[in-house]
C-alpha cells in the first residue's frame, strides 16, 4: 500500500509541476478556501502557505483521499484557474512511468465485487467474502480418457485427495518444482466445471491488485477471456488484447512492453475456445503490435513466439487438456482440487452471517454423505447455500430437500423465480424458450448464442432469460455485439432435459418451432456417443420424471411434465442394459457406461421405477472403477432396489466408503477382489451374510482384512442363514489365527463347497491348522486351491490324510509349491489307497512343483485305475521323455478317463511321440491335449500325425507354441493339418497359452 501511494503522490506532484510558478500559487491559494461537499474538514491555510509540489499532492491525499482529490477537487480547480490540462485519463501517457498504480486501482475496482446470479439490481458481494481458498495440485495429470465435468468431480477429487496431503499456494505457482531447476514461465490449471476456476483468476486479479501477490514480480496482469476472444471476428493485435485491459486505450504500450519479463497473460477457459489452434510455426507472429486473426494472435501468444519470456496461466478442464498441450511450450500442468472438508466449513461461515443459520445448514449438509461430497465444487455449495438459505428465510425445514442433483437445480430455479418473476403465465412462457434455446445448443455442442440464436428461440430479455443467461457485450467494428450463454454448463443440461420432458401447449403459442421434440434422439446420441456428451442431460431427464418433482414443476411454474416419456424411459434403458449385459467383453468405458445407468436411476428416486428397470441387469460389472461417495451411494440405491438375484462384480475397486454390506444384500454372486478393502467393512459384510440366503458366491480375495476382519467374516458365514457356496480369500488376508477362525467355518457351514486360499504364506503350518477341519465329517468342501501357498512336501502326510477321510473333496489345486517328487509321489498314493472304489481322490492341478519324471510312476498307477479323475495339469516339470513314457503307460488302460492333459514346458522331445501317437488312438477319453513348449521338430510331428489320421482319434485340441514347430518344415505343418481331419491343431504363443490355462 504504501509503495501505492508514494506512486500515486508522485504522479500527482508530476502533474502539479508541470504548472507555471504563478499557475501553481493560484492553485494552492484556491485550495485552502475549497471544502469539499461530503468531507467534514479542509486543508489548513497554515499548510499550504509554504508547501511545495510535493507537500500539495500528499496534502490532497492525506485530506480527500485518492479518487477524490483527482477526479472531484484537483482536476476541477486546475480548470477553473489554470486552464484545461487534459482529462485525468489520459496522464497516463503523460506519466508512463506510473502507469501500473493507476493500472492496479483499475483492476480493484473491476474485480473486487462481483454479482452473484440471484442478485437483485443493484446488488453485489465483495469477492474475499465468498472465495474460499482452492486445493490445488501442482503436477501432471495424464488423462486418456475424457470426463464429463459433474460425473468426474468426485471421482477426480477423492482420488487426488487421498494421494495427497498438502496443496499448492498461489504464490508458489512459478516456483521451480520436481525436475525444473528453473521458474515456471506457463502454467496451466485444470478443474472441472463449477469447481472455481474463474474466481481463482480474478481472485489472483484483486489480489495482485492490492499488492498481497507476486509483489514487484509482475508490474502487469492481463486478464482474457476465452468466450470473449470467440466472438471477434476482425483482426487483433497481442497491443489490442493488453488495452483492452487498460482504463485509458492510450496507455503507452511501449512502455508496458519494455519489460515482458514482468507481464502476467491469464487466459480463462480455454475448453471453450472455438478455434482449432493448429496453425504451421511459419503463420505466428512474433509482433506484439501485428494484427492478424484472434485464433493465429492466441496461439502466438500459447507457443510463446510473441513476449517469449512472459508469463502465462490457462484455466481450462480436463477434456479439453489434451488439445491445449499441443499449443503449449514446456507447460506445467496443477489440478484444482476444490473445497477440503475445512474449505467447506469455511464457505458456509463466510456465506451465512447469521451463526445459527450457519451450523443447521452445515450439519444438514453433512448428515447427508452425498451433497457434502458434492460440495468440493463451489457452485454446487454455492448453489446449496443458497437453496438453505431461502428455505430456512420462509421457515422450512431443510430435512424435506432431496438429495440428489436435479432436486437442488430444481430448489435453486424456483428461488430464483420466487425472487424475480410476475406471473405462472410468463414463468411458462418465458421457461420453454429458454429450454428450447439449451437443447439446441446440447445437441449442436454449442455453448455461446448469438443475437440471432436468442431471437430463433423468443428470447428477448425477459426476465427469466436475463436470471439464467449472462449477456457478455463485445467490441465489434466500431460497435458492439451482445452474445449470451447460461451461468453455467450444467444449468444448460438442466434446461435441454426440461425441454424434453415439458408438455406441447399450441394454444400458448411458446413452442420452439425450431427444433423437434423427440426425447428418443437425445438417448440415442447419449448412446451413441460414449464420451459423456449428454451425460448430466440424461441425469436430468430422469431426475425431472420423479413424482413429486412433476408436481413441483407444475404448481410453481406452471408447467406440465409428460408422464409418458417416462415409460420411454424405462424402455430405453432395458434395451441398454441388455446389450451392456449380453457382452462378453466389457471395456472399462463400458463398465463406466454401466455405473451412469445407474446414477440415472438414483436421480428419479423411485422405487418401483428403479426395480422394473433393475431387472434388466442380470449381472452389474464395474470392475477396475474408483468409486466416489456418490457412487457408492448410487451403487448401493440401485443394488437395495433389486428384485432378482444379480452377479455383482466390483474387483480392483477402490471405495469412498467403507461401508459394503450393502453391495451383497440382494447379490446371488459378490466379487469384490483387490478393492483395497479392510477389517472396517466386515461388520456390514458379516450381517449382509446373515441376511441375505440368496448369496452363492463371495470373492473378497486380495485385501487387508486383518485377523479382526477375518473374525468378523467369518461369524457371518457360520450363521445358519448363511448359504454361500464359493469363497475366495486369495492373498495376504489369511494369518495362522485367522486360519483357526476359518476352520471353524468348514466344520460348521455345509452349504460352503469351494474355496479359494491361494497365494497366502502361511506354508506348511497352515495345511496343519486346516486338515483336522478338512477332515470333518460336516466339512463339504469339493473343491480347494492352494496354489502358491509355500507349501512343501512335508505337509503332504496331512494332506494324505485328509485325502483318505474327506469323501466330499473333488478337487484340490496345489500348483506353483515345492512339493518335490516325494510329496506328490505320496499325496497320489495316498488318494488310491483311499478310495479302492475305483474313484481315488488326486491333486489334479500339480503344474510347477518341482517335480521330475521319478513320480510318474504313481501317476500312471493312479490313471490305469481312476475312472473319475478328467484333468491332469503337469505343466512347468521336468517330467522328461521317461517320465512321459510312464504317463503314456497308464493313458492307454481300459480304466483310463482322463479328458484334458496338460504337458506344457516339461522337456518333452522328438523321443516320446512315438507313445503319444498310441496314447492318440487308443484313447477314446481324451480330448484335449498341451504339449506347449516343447520342440518336437519334423520327426515328432511326423508320429503323431500318423496317430491324429487314425479314425479313433478322439482328440480336439492340441496345443503347440509356435517355437515348436519352428523347425518343421512347411510341408509338414501342412500335411499334419490335413491328418488331423475334423481335429483342430492351434499355434499359439505362449502368453495365450498361459491365459488359456
């Protein structure tokens, strides 16, 4: 402030010594006899009598203060004693040097008040007493994938949030960070929309202004805005867009350009711009003073060939960051995050004056999960604050506002109208214009209206128009042209979705007739599309059919909602649901698909409407998704609202809340593998299991569960209503304690037939904790996996045993564990001596157990007499020629029943096809066979081709990786191929390979 003034007084005394002597003692003599009207004291003659230039300019500040003293005393007596020096505005020139005190009183008084949209005339709020400080991230963001702006709010923001602790201030912006050693010249700030990207920049306008940042670092900022820059047609300079800034258009632009160093261009939105910005280097200019189209001007100014060592920062969203980073030199890309949980607290504060009004809307808010998450973006606690504070002025009890988002825009529209509108007759009126006017724009992309526009539409400064739309004056010529746009995005999407679902009336005559009404061409571009186009219109859509809102709409403004649009409705979204159902193949802008549905029937908040629409959804995949709290509660509505059994899948999820018992209350099938998930849940998990008897499978493999967790889970799965069948507890979750807990639950729950403990690393100590349960008789388990479970041969005696007791078990996977030969040689022994019934109990799945050619004894043994084992999977062990020898011994027995055999990577050579090729015709069980891996050349292709041209080859498959064959000749390959008749010979690599397994 003082440097300010000192400024200010020098300019002045400037001015004051530009006078004659004689001039000047007439001005000071005139002085000390003027009282200013409004002012209670003059100067005193005493301190005029012998006060020099200097002494007279800080008198007048000191006595009037700055504006006053200019425009109201100095510049009035220079005029009347001295003669006309010039009007105040254009000292400027006169005075170049003091051009940016008088530049920064300029900007205060453009941006330090602003006007909020539901104002009345004349009315307006100091911008410090609504901004409320921005998180902001100050590091790249890669997005592939665009977002549309409401639906990817929370997701974005819970996602930052919980990777980062501390936000970035403005007066670190241009600091040098991570690899950059030096001083940031260009940065970008990203944001969705709503989340306060344009108060940021003029806040960072009044505060420069004032003197709080960056000062003596920039001596101009230059604020342009992208809406503005769209509707100029002519020619313009980087000159013309800095005066545009400017009080006085003769401000000497030299002079301000002296030093780019020092210059500050703030563009806001650039999302919006119209223009392509894919000029050729060669089209730029590199003079500020050259005029030339405004897109060619902008993309000077971006890729830096025009003031190169000046400051740049872009406010945009993230869809359109992709575009803005091809015009962009050496950018640095921060994220506005939004209001923190304290920055909310805050705006509240700021926004009620009065305390009491203050908490009730707070605690309202914060009771309900959904709308204070919502209220990370500051137009959504903008709006909210609002809607309260109308609802509690009339005496209302908050309680009866609804939680979703076409309920506040609908609360928030009819405040505004109670406020500024006459009549029901010209609300209805004036209401289907403007929403004729959105949906033209939400189908044509088209965010900015002309003159034209609003007139094609009956727009003509009504007051509804003038409540929703911002009418922006642009210099055009030597004219101007209005252009208008609504207050926000997202209110255009509400009014396109209005448009639609709002009855014809003829006989008003206030029909668009420039666009048809059909609801079913906005579903099927929003289905078409898939990149979030019409997103939040189709919210709204269903939003606007809720009962109570049809209602709401009529009373207050008059208008009728068609209640047929609703069954065309529910009938789009059954066909949807089917087709998004019926793939077998589900991209993750699929599954993202998926979840949208599902906020669309969260919006219209009606039960039975969401369960006839739910029965569509046989299974709900959205695996691989970051759930925000607003998903979460959609998922968890929807899900409660199923009237059928579903199949749930949500693996590598990650959840806003912990609460996921309400995601298995009506689900047949659960899977909630990798969802970060802890003992926190596993209360609500444990009652959803004693609850819901329609259950059949749970996978909650790969998360931390804790042996609390475990506890928790596993009193729910022992309780008699529990009927799951499948249980996956893959991962790290399973410590010895916990492992008693589970045995108690397979000695208790009959329903459970399989389990998933893979990849613990529990080893040989929890096979011991287990096998007295496994050996239960009111244990019926078929079928359990222990794959990679450090397990080694000397758990294998419990093994065996439970092998010789359990009459239920099926099937057991011990792959990927150092069980040697002598462990599998036992646990194969162990099964036919058990079962001398012809039905011996085997590990089936043994592949990568470090096994060699000395067990295929007891394998050929227990083939030549097992008629029930079908699958053996031997893969990645050094079985050897001799030991696949042994194996072919026992494939050729009459007993014999074995259907898949897998041999991939088990040393095989051209040595064993001889057996094999027997094995192929005598064989009538097996089907499939893998040798992948293994390099049987043109020799042992040869001898078993001779066995696949047998008639009595029943084999299908027969799996060989490419590098197998790579020494075969053509002609072989082919004449193979032909052999083989009806059966299939696929080369494969082996990565497919693997999958295939």
């Amino acid at each position: 402030l003082w440097l300010h003034w000192k400024a200010f007084v020098l300019c002045r005394l400037r001015e004051l010594e530009d006078l004659e002597k004689k001039d000047f003692k007439k001005f000071r003599h005139k002085l000390s006899d003027f009282r200013y009207e409004g002012v209670k004291r003059k100067i005193p003659r005493g301190k005029l009598e012998n006060a020099d230039e200097m002494d007279v300019a800080s008198l007048l500040i000191e006595f009037y203060g700055e504006d006053t003293a200019r425009q109201s005393i100095a510049w009035p007596l220079l005029r009347q004693r001295v003669g006309d020096p010039g009007p105040p505005t254009t000292l400027a020139s006169r005075c170049p040097s003091f051009l940016s005190p008088l530049y920064k009183e300029h900007i205060r008084e453009k941006y330090q008040l602003i006007e909020e949209r539901n104002n009345q005339v004349g009315e307006c709020v100091e911008l410090n007493t609504r901004y409320t400080k921005l998180l902001i991230v100050k590091e790249h963001r890669d997005q592939k994938e665009r977002k549309h702006e409401i639906r990817a709010k929370g997701k974005e923001h819970a996602a930052i949030m919980a990777k980062r602790a501390s936000s970035t201030k403005l007066e670190t912006l241009f600091d040098a960070s991570g690899n950059r050693q030096t001083p940031l010249r260009t940065i970008v700030l990203q944001g969705d929309a709503g989340i306060g990207k344009t108060m940021l920049a003029k806040k960072l306008m009044v505060d420069w202004a004032f003197g709080k940042l960056y000062p003596g670092r920039f001596d101009y900022i230059f604020y342009i805005n992208s809406r503005e820059m769209n509707c100029i047609s002519e020619r313009r300079s980087v000159t013309d867009l800095i005066l545009n800034n400017c009080p006085d258009r003769n401000a000497p632009i030299k002079d301000i350009l002296v030093n780019p160093e020092k210059l500050l261009f703030i563009i806001d939105g650039f999302e919006v711009f119209k223009f392509s910005f894919d000029q050729q280097e060669s089209s730029l200019c590199t003079d500020p003073c050259q005029t030339k189209p405004v897109e060619i001007i902008l993309s000077s100014l971006l890729r830096k060939t025009i003031l190169p060592k000046s400051y740049l920062i872009i406010t945009t969203r993230p869809t359109a960051l992709d575009k803005l980073r091809q015009c962009l030199k050496f950018p640095h890309i921060a994220t506005i995050l939004g209001f923190s949980e304290d920055d909310r607290k805050e705006y509240f504060h700021k926004f009620f004056a009065n305390d009491i009004q203050e908490k009730q809307a707070l605690d309202f808010v914060r009771e309900n999960e959904m709308l204070f998450t919502m209220c990370f973006a500051p137009i959504v606690c903008w709006i909210l604050c609002t809607v309260m504070k109308q609802q509690m002025e009339s005496g209302e009890d908050l309680a009866k506002s609804s939680k979703t988002t076409t309920s506040v825009y609908m609360l928030f529209l009819s405040s505004l109208l109670d406020n500024h509108s006459n009549s029901k007759e010209s609300v209805h009126t004036d209401l289907k214009k403007l929403c004729s006017l959105a949906a033209d724009g939400i189908l044509n992309n088209k965010i900015l209206f002309e003159e034209e526009d609003a007139k094609k539409h009956g727009l003509d400064g009504s007051d509804v128009q003038s409540l929703f739309l911002t009418k922006n004056i642009f210099q055009k010529d030597i004219g101007f042209e209005s252009v208008y746009s609504f207050i926000h995005l997202s209110f255009q999407e509400f009014f396109a979705a209005l448009f639609y679902v709002l009855v014809e009336d003829k006989e008003r005559g206030c029909d668009s007739v420039t666009l048809k009404k059909d609801v079913n061409e906005i579903l099927k571009n929003y289905g078409k599309s898939r990149d979030n186009s019409f997103t939040l219109t189709v919210r709204f859509l269903f939003g606007l059919l809720n009962k109570e809102r049809m209602n709401h709409t009529e009373k207050i403004f008059g208008c009728k909602i068609s209640p047929e649009i609703k069954q065309n409705l529910l009938k789009w979204f059954g066909s949807v649901a089917k087709r998004s159902c019926g793939l077998t193949f589900k991209s993750l802008q699929e599954k993202r698909f998926q979840l949208e549905l599902l906020h669309c029937l969260y919006e219209i908040q009606e039960e039975e409407f969401v369960k006839s629409a739910m029965d569509h959804f046989q299974e709900i995949d959205l695996s691989n998704n970051h759930f925000t709290k607003i998903d979460h509660m959609v998922l968890s509505f929807c899900i409660k609202n199923c009237r059928n059994e579903q199949s749930l899948s949500l693996n590598d999820c990650t959840f806003g809340l912990e609460d996921m018992g309400l995601h298995i209350t009506t689900s047949v099938s659960c899977s909630l593998g990798c969802c970060r998930l802890t003992s926190a849940c596993c209360e609500d998990l444990a009652s959803a299991l004693k609850t819901n008897q329609s259950l059949k499978e749970l996978d909650l493999s790969g998360n931390k569960l804790g042996e609390t967790g475990i506890k928790l889970l596993c009193k729910g799965l022992k309780h008699q209503n529990c009927h799951v069948q499948k249980l996956g507890l893959r991962g790290r979750s399973l410590t010895s304690p916990s492992l008693g807990d589970l045995a108690s639950v397979l000695t208790k729950n009959q329903s459970l037939t399989e389990l998933d403990l893979s990849y613990s690393k529990w080893g040989d100590l929890g096979v011991k904790l287990l096998y007295k349960a496994l050996k239960h008789p009111n244990c019926k388990l078929q079928k359990i996996k222990l794959e990679c479970c450090l397990l080694t041969a000397a758990c294998c005696d419990d093994l065996a045993s439970v092998l010789g007791t359990n009459q239920t078990l099926t099937e057991l996977d011990l792959r990927n564990n150092e069980l040697r030969d002598s462990g599998v040689k036992h646990l194969w022994q162990a099964g036919r001596l058990a079962r001398p019934d012809h039905c011996p109990l085997c590990p089936h799945r043994l592949s990568n157990c470090y096994s060699t050619g000395v067990c295929c004894g007891a394998l050929s043994a227990a083939l030549s007499e097992s008629q029930s084992l079908r699958e053996l999977d031997m893969c990645y062990n050094q079985l050897g020629d001799a030991g696949m020898k042994l194996l072919c011994d026992g494939l050729r027995q009459p007993d014999c029943r074995l259907q898949k055999l897998w041999l991939t990577g088990c040393g095989l050579t051209p040595a064993c096809c001889e057996d094999l090729s027997v094995v192929i015709t005598t064989n009538q069980s097996l089907t499939e066979l893998n040798i992948n891996h293994d390099a049987l050349g043109d020799s042992g292709m040869k001898r078993l081709r001779d066995g696949l041209k047998s008639a009595s080859c029943k084999l299908q498959p027969l799996l060989v990786m490419q590098r197998a064959i790579m020494a075969m000749k053509t002609t072989m390959v082919m004449k193979t191929i032909v052999a083989m008749k009806t059966t299939i010979l696929k080369i494969i690599s082996d990565y497919v390979s693997r999958i295939s397994l």
